[in-house]
C-alpha cells in the first residue's frame, strides 16, 4: 500500500469512527443510572433523617413527662418552699405568685443523664427505641428551675422541668458526597454524619416523690 493510499485508508477510518454512535447508548445509560441512584439513596436517606428527627422530638417530650413525676436527676432541689424575702412575716400556704419574693428562689440545678441515676435510667430506657444508634444517657439533660406562679409557701417545691435532648447525630446509610463526585468534579460533605438541633421540652413538675410507682 502506497504511502498516500495509507494516509487516505486512515482519514476514512478515522470519519467512520466519529460518525460511530453504537456506544452513545451505554454512556447515556451510565449518566443516567448515576442519577437516578443519587435521586435513590438521598430519598431513602432524607426519609430516615425526617423520621430520626421525629422520633427524638417525641423522646424528648416522653422524656419530659416521665421526669415531671419523678424524683429529682439533679441535686439541690429542694423539697418544700421555703421562704423568701418577703415572706416573712407572712403565713405558710401563700401562694409563692402573690407577690415578689414570697418563696425563696433556689436557683436553677442543672446536670446531665448519668445510668447510676434511678430517673434518668428509666427514662433513658423508654426512649431508647425512639433514638439514633450511638445515644447514650449522657445525651439527656435536666434543669429544674424555680417560678413562682407554682406552688406555695411552705408546700411542696413544683419547679419547671426542662429537659434537653442534644449531642446526637444522624448517620448517613450512603455517602452522597462520592456518589455525586463525578457530576460536579469535587468531593462533597453531602452525605457525612449531621448533627442534630438540641431540643428542649419544658413542662411543671407535679409530684415529684411518686417515684417508680407513679
């Protein structure tokens, strides 16, 4: 084969070759299943990330209500009203909200869920379904503090109880951040672990010497 007939067989080869689309359709295909397992996983993900988040909402509001009838996960709380400034020259039975000072304010006792606790165990063990992998009791935190529109003088101390659910994580199933990698060039942070909002339920405390049998 002459030189220039070489030149001309491969300048055909290489038009017939351009003009080839046999493989158009499985690049098509990949571009496409790409996509439609990204649009998969994030569906499947962000469903379990809208459950996970109402799931701790309720654990938090069954965890309030548990602690409003028990005894107290905190020290210092105290158990009666005692008096305030103001509350001296008047007579035991007064309504802590007749007026300023009337009950004593003891300040607010904060700590967090420890398992040596009798409370905080038993409601660490209602909530536990209802919570991520990976919560523990130290997750839970209490604060019981003073108002003075519950209770009265020289009755049993009703404090506002909060109880604060915070520190948890959500755990991604797929890593979204490398499945979508090869659409946009670049590693993402879509898809790693997310941590949750701490959510808050306050509620009054009611009898808080019910105990186990409340």
């Amino acid at each position: 084969m002459t030189p220039l007939r070489a030149r001309l067989y491969r300048s055909a080869r290489l038009r017939r070759f351009a003009r080839d689309e046999s493989g158009a359709t499985l690049v098509e295909f990949a571009v496409v299943v790409l996509f439609f397992l990204l649009l998969l996983f994030a569906i499947i993900d962000f469903g379990r990330l809208a459950h996970t988040w109402a799931a701790a909402q309720k654990a938090t509001q069954v965890a309030a209500r548990i602690a409003a009838v028990r005894p107290p996960v905190c020290a210092g709380v105290p158990a009666l009203n005692s008096r305030g400034v103001a509350g001296s020259s008047i007579s035991f039975g007064t309504l802590c909200r007749a007026g300023a000072n009337v009950c004593a304010n003891p300040g607010p006792a904060v700590c967090s869920g420890v398992s040596a606790n009798t409370t905080s165990a038993e409601i660490f063990a209602q909530i536990r379904p209802l919570l991520p992998a990976g919560a523990t009791v130290g997750n839970l935190r209490f604060t019981y503090s003073f108002d003075p529109n519950l209770g009265f003088l020289g009755g049993p101390y009703v404090p506002m109880v909060t109880v604060d659910l915070q520190g948890l994580e959500f755990v991604f199933v797929s890593n979204l951040g490398r499945m979508i990698t090869p659409i946009t060039g670049q590693q993402t942070t879509l898809g790693a672990n997310l941590p949750l909002p701490r959510m808050s339920i306050s509620v009054p405390g009611e009898d808080l010497a019910l105990g186990t049998a409340g």
